[in-house]
C-alpha cells in the first residue's frame, strides 16, 4: 500500500518519544527544549545562528501569521498579496484582521508567484507579500519579487511551510527591513510535532512584540491528545494493511482522539482562535526528534525526487524547479479524478494539494474574496494536479508507482 496522507513523517522513534512523554507531564508546557528547538530550527531551515536571527514560536503557522500581521500595524483594507493556489490557513487570518487578500497568479515552474501578474495586482493599499515555497520548491523568479518588493517598500513574508531549499537561497538577500519566515510542523509538512509553527526575522522590534502576545498554553488535556497522535499514526500506518489499522483509525476518530487538521469552523471559511496558544515543551521534543534526523529525512526526499524525475520523464510535461528535498512531487495530468479513483483500487493514495484556488475543495472562496477566473493558471492547475509522496515511501514502491503511472497516464492522455 502507498498513501501519502497516512503520517508521512511518523517514525517509531517519534511514538516513542511522544509515548514516553504522555508519563512526563511536569516537562508538557515549560522546559529547556523550548529554547533549544529555537536554534536548531534556525540552523537546519536557513542555516543562520540565533546572535541575528529570532525565533518566534506558536501552536500553528495560521496562529504565527495571524500574530505576525497583527504587529505589522496595517490599517483596515490594507492589502494582503497572496498566491492563488494555497490553503485556507494563510487565507483565514489575513481576513481576520479584515485586512484584504488580494491573489495573484502562479507559474508553472515552480507552482509559485508569477511575478508579472504580482506587479499587475499592486495597488496603493498593497503593504505586504506572501511568497509561498510551494512544495519547499523555491519560486523560479525569487529575485525578481524580492526587487518588487524593495521598490513598492513592502513588507515579504516568505512562506516556508512546505520546507526550503536552503542551497537556493541568498540569504544575503534577508537583508530587506521587513523580511519575515513563515515555518509549520504541522503533521503533513516537512517536519513534524502534529502542530507548530514561527516566524523567524532578523527584525529585533518585531520579534520582541510577537513575543508580548500573552498566549496561553495548550491545556493539559490538548496537550495529552496532541501526544496520542504519533503513537496512534505509527501504528495505524503499520498495522493498515490487516485492517487492525483502520479499525483504529476509526475508533480514535469516533472517540475524538486525535486534533482534525483544519477545524469546522475553517472549512467554513471563518479563522478558529483555538489555535491562538503557546508552543508547548512538549512539542519542542517531538520537533527536536525529527530535527536529528533532519538530513536523513531531506536525503530520503531527494532520492525519491530525482528517481521521479528520471522515471517519469514520459508523462512530465513541464520542467520542475530544481530537485530538493520538497514534501510532494507535483505532477499534472489530464482525467486527475478518475485516475486518482482508479489507482485507490490498487491500493495507492496520492494526493491532491491544492484541488482549489484556497484549498480545501469546497471552501468558501467567496468569503474570502476570491473571484474565478482572476488567476487562470491557478486554475488550470487545480483541476489537474496529483501529489506523489517523497517521504513515506520506499525505493521499490517508487519504482512500482512510476511503472504504473506511466502506463496508467500513457493511456488517458494518447487514447482517450
Ligand atoms: C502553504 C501553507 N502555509 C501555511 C500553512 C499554515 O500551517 P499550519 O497548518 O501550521 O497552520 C499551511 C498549512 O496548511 C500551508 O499549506
């Protein structure tokens, strides 16, 4: 079986650590690890050191942004640049604040901003700029923004969510005033404590007033569910096969185990101050696990992408940006739904980031003032994207998909 949605990051050191945790509530909220997670995040995400760099750290990257924006001292209607091709979590706080998302349109590339049509969509009220790392892959015209960005004096946020391609990177260029990081360790990105998020700046005034929010910590209670989580996926992910695995997922589903990705209340198109917390102890130490074998995990990453690369030139018809560890391999193809249907059958489940303009499907885009047709080949590339995994697979079962890949997507784009 192949399922990239399964937990791609849980190791059995992971559940354990998390397991060995649930006995240790003394060092759930406070400890020495908070700080220390600090400067290994600094050093493996930008490879910078802690004398000119800060890290801020809250229970979620929505929360990070959502705080980051609010210190800014943006005025109603100020104008958020955002990508079309996203998720609702960068979305959500910028309409919270009842500032306004103004989206752009992606190249092909590298799924990120287009630059052209970003200059198209400045206006007077345009104060900031979300560069996504779509995937950890870097935009293809990262430079050109950032001269935009300088010119129009605006404030960058760059959104490392996905990861980062540190080698592609001019970290020279973090030189700009106002030029902010945005990480997440939720459980489906690079690295993972089921939560998390930051912001990392070289801004010293910023940083000290994202640290003035007075947050509360995650209760005692969420702390404990949040702990269930690894264990729970290591062996619902190995036990998935014989059925035990399924049986748990549903029952830790039906007895409210485990913390949903995305809340009710953001599929409706409205941001949950439930994640407005502290980063816990806790989660530092599951974060400062997969820290250590950060190398391991990126190494794994790029082996699987290149072997990609090489193996699918038949149905790749645009060029990746770069190679890199990215936590996805993103492939278009035409009849996405019913390919996809097809390959669950035979027991392999890809993914589908992003399947809407602000992903999930069926999210409210009017809510967020999205308006259709506005970024086409966003668009476009919703309709057809399928997401390969590059972390919870092994070389054999990539040697197994590309085989039917190739066959499966020869055969809808030269027969059908
Ligand atoms: C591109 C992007 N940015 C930011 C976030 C926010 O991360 P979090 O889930 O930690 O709130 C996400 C998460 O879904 C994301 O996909």
């Amino acid at each position: 079986m192949i399922n990239l949605n399964l937990a791609p990051n849980e190791t059995f050191s992971d559940a354990l650590t998390s397991f060995l945790l649930l006995f240790q509530p003394w060092r759930w909220k406070r400890g020495k690890e908070q700080d220390k997670v600090k400067k290994e995040i600094l050093k493996k995400y930008l490879n910078v050191t802690h004398s000119t760099f800060y890290v801020s750290l809250f229970l979620s990257g929505r929360s990070a942004l959502y705080h980051l924006l609010k210190s800014l001292n943006l005025q109603e209607t100020d104008e958020v640049l955002v990508q079309a091709f996203t998720c609702e979590a960068v979305i959500l706080p910028i309409v919270a604040l009842n500032l306004k998302p103004v989206f752009f349109d992606i190249e092909r590339k590298s799924f990120s901003a287009n630059p052209i049509d970003l200059e198209k969509k400045l206006s007077e009220k345009s104060k900031v700029v979300i560069l996504q790392h779509t995937f950890g892959i870097p935009p293809s015209q990262r430079e050109k923004i950032l001269s935009i960005i300088k010119q129009n004096n605006l404030v960058l946020i760059e959104d490392i969510a996905h990861g980062i391609n540190i080698a592609k990177i001019k970290m020279k260029n973090a030189k700009l005033k106002n030029h902010f990081f945005l990480l997440s360790f939720g459980r489906s990105k690079s690295l993972s404590s089921v939560f998390g998020g930051a912001i990392i700046t070289n801004n010293k005034k910023i940083a000290k007033k994202l640290d003035s929010f007075n947050l509360p910590y995650p209760s005692y209670s969420l702390i404990f569910k949040l702990l269930l989580y690894k264990p729970i996926a290591f062996i619902t992910k190995l036990t998935y096969k014989i059925y035990l695995g399924k049986i748990i997922h549903f029952f830790s589903q039906k007895f409210n185990l485990l913390i949903p990705e995305i809340t009710k209340k953001e599929k409706a198109g409205e941001y949950d101050h439930f994640f407005d917390k502290k980063y816990p102890n806790a989660l530092a130490i599951l974060l400062l696990n997969q820290l250590k074998h950060f190398s391991k995990t990126q190494n794994q990453r790029k082996k699987i992408v290149n072997f990609y690369l090489k193996n699918l030139n038949n149905v790749i018809s645009y060029k990746v940006q770069g190679t890199g560890s990215i936590i996805r391999f993103p492939l278009l193809i035409k009849n996405r739904d019913k390919i996809l249907q097809n390959l669950e059958k035979k027991g392999i489940f890809l993914g589908r980031w992003y399947d809407s303009p602000v992903a999930p499907k069926g999210f409210p885009l009017d809510k967020v003032g999205y308006r259709w047709g506005s970024c086409p080949k966003a668009e476009e590339v919703c309709q057809k994207i399928i997401n390969l995994p590059t972390n919870n697979i092994k070389l054999n079962e990539a040697e197994k998909l590309t085989k039917i890949l190739n066959d499966v997507i020869y055969e809808n784009q030269n027969h059908k």
